[in-house]
C-alpha cells in the first residue's frame, strides 16, 4: 500500500509531526490538524502546500475537520503536567480522532519509548513490562502514564471501529530540534549535561528524515488488533558519547552531572521494526552533524 490521496497529520507543528507533514506533502494531499498558536509553523506549511485546520483536541471538536482522509497519523502530544488536562488532551483526544477518522484505511498513533518500565540497559522488546519512565522529571510527571493511557485507547479504538492501527513507540527522534539538540545548546551555554549514574545513558536516536521516510509503511503494516512496534535509530549511542560527538564539532569540552533524578537508558530491540518497515538511513554522526550545520553554523569546526 502506498500513501492515498489524502493523508492527515495530528499534531503537525510540533516537533515530529511538522518535519513529516513537510515531507509527506511532496507526496500527496497533506491536511495538518494542530491548534496552531505558532504563526510561523502554518505559514510554513501552507507555503509547502499542506493544508491547515485548527482544531483542539482537549476539546474535541472536530466538526470542522473533514472525515474522508485515506490515512491519519497522530504525533499530537500535550505536556503540561497537568493531570486532568493531559489526561483529557492525549488520551481523550484521540479517541476523539479515531472515532471521527474511522473510515480512513489506516491509522498510526505515534507513542514512545517512555512507557517501558526502567530497566538497566535491557534492550526492550514490545511485550516488555510498562512503567513510569518519565516519573523521575518533575516537570514531565504526566508523560509516561498518559503515553501508555493514549495506547491502551488506540488499541480498544482499532478493536471497536475495526480501524487498522500500527502503534509506533518512538525513541529519541532529533533533526532540527529534539533531546540532542537541547545538550547542543547546554553545551554551547557551558552547563553540565545530566546523565543517569547507571551509566552509561544509552538511546536510538533517530533522523526526522528517517521518520518521514518510515511512516507510510508504518502505516502500511496497520492491523486490527493494533500492530505496536520500536520506532528508533539503528545506533545506540550514549549521551556521553554524543555530546562528545558534539562538542568535537563546537570545540567545546563536555562536562556531564551523573544523578539519580535523570530517565534511565531506554534502548530497544528493532527486530520487529526492520522486519516490518526496513531500515533507518541517516548514521547518528552525520545526523548530528546535520543538526549543528541547521542550529549553530557559526560554530562548527
């Protein structure tokens, strides 16, 4: 199956849902569905040619949202530590825009990594226990718990609607903007990065461009029950190893504060991933080098 001819985005200005509404609409129809308090981010949409409805998820009113997409994929996510609020947001919203897109032929909800239960530097396999990653962060209490709540609804939506769904669960995703892109910036300003004292901090952070490219089989491999599935890098890589990396590339001497109070390693097995959906192409070196040249040109070396 390849992309039909009208694809809709959830959550199109944040950070991994605006790079592949960007890219998908070189390839068909692309509406982005976002509350849109970014001006600038639907300016640069619109000029791509993707088009743009506001709708607030947390409310749930679609009304204004056409129901007649090919496919849907939700990277909408909201973060504001507020129970009730992200509760309603996340796992409220897309049942909301499950139930009004059930008659597209597929649907992908992208989740995360966070929801496994910390565990060392196991590579964590789709069937392995869920927990609360995130709990640690004072300031992302909500984050794990509503990422598993938002699956648990995905799944029971694919079952009631018989909408075919692939559940993704993300791991680091970076390009312009992401987790290594704030260390870029720590790095620059001379702070201490925070890594867990269970070191050392491993990841899969994988390339925007990676992710664009992998959603229409992801959504190719939508099933009722849900297909889930590691969404991640080819790499595991460190924290320490890439802000390393990094400040090779400023001339800046990483320093690293080792704490307790920080996420653990989350590496995943990609067994199922390069089964299904095939392989990332962008190598996390040239991927980070990438994020310099975007963010701080000035800087490289």
């Amino acid at each position: 199956m390849t992309l039909g001819n009208k694809v809709l985005v959830a959550g199109a200005t944040g950070q991994v849902g605006f790079p592949v509404a960007l890219a998908l609409a070189a390839q068909t129809e692309v509406w982005a569905l976002a509350r849109f308090t970014d001006a600038d981010a639907r300016r640069r949409l619109e000029e791509a040619g993707v088009r743009c409805v506001a709708a607030d998820l947390a409310v749930g009113d679609l009304s204004e949202v056409p129901t007649d997409f090919t496919e849907v994929a939700n990277f909408s996510v909201l973060k504001s530590n507020n129970w009730d609020v992200d509760l309603d947001a996340n796992v409220g919203g897309l049942g909301s825009l499950m139930s009004h897109c059930r008659d597209a032929r597929a649907f992908l909800h992208c989740s995360s990594t966070g929801v496994y239960q910390p565990n060392g530097h196991h590579a964590f396999v789709e069937t392995d226990p869920l927990g609360d990653n995130h709990g640690v962060w004072g300031f992302l209490s909500t984050y794990s718990i509503c990422r598993i709540a938002t699956e648990a609804m995905a799944r029971w939506c694919a079952r009631q609607l018989q909408l075919p769904t692939t559940i993704a669960r993300l791991n680091v995703p970076y390009g312009e903007n992401g987790w290594p892109a704030m260390h870029l910036e720590m790095l620059l300003q001379g702070h201490a990065v925070p890594v867990h004292t269970d070191a050392p901090s491993l990841y899969n952070p994988i390339h925007d461009e990676d992710v664009a490219a992998m959603v229409p089989r992801m959504l190719d491999n939508a099933s009722v029950p849900a297909t889930i599935v590691n969404w991640g890098g080819e790499d595991v890589v460190s924290i320490e190893d890439w802000c390393t990396y990094l400040g090779k590339l400023v001339g800046v001497e990483p320093s690293f504060q080792p704490t307790d109070q920080t996420i653990e390693s989350v590496t995943v097995d990609l067994s199922k991933m390069h089964e299904l959906v095939g392989h990332p192409a962008v190598s996390w070196q040239d991927g980070f080098r990438r994020m310099v040249e975007a963010r701080h040109p000035e800087a490289l070396r």
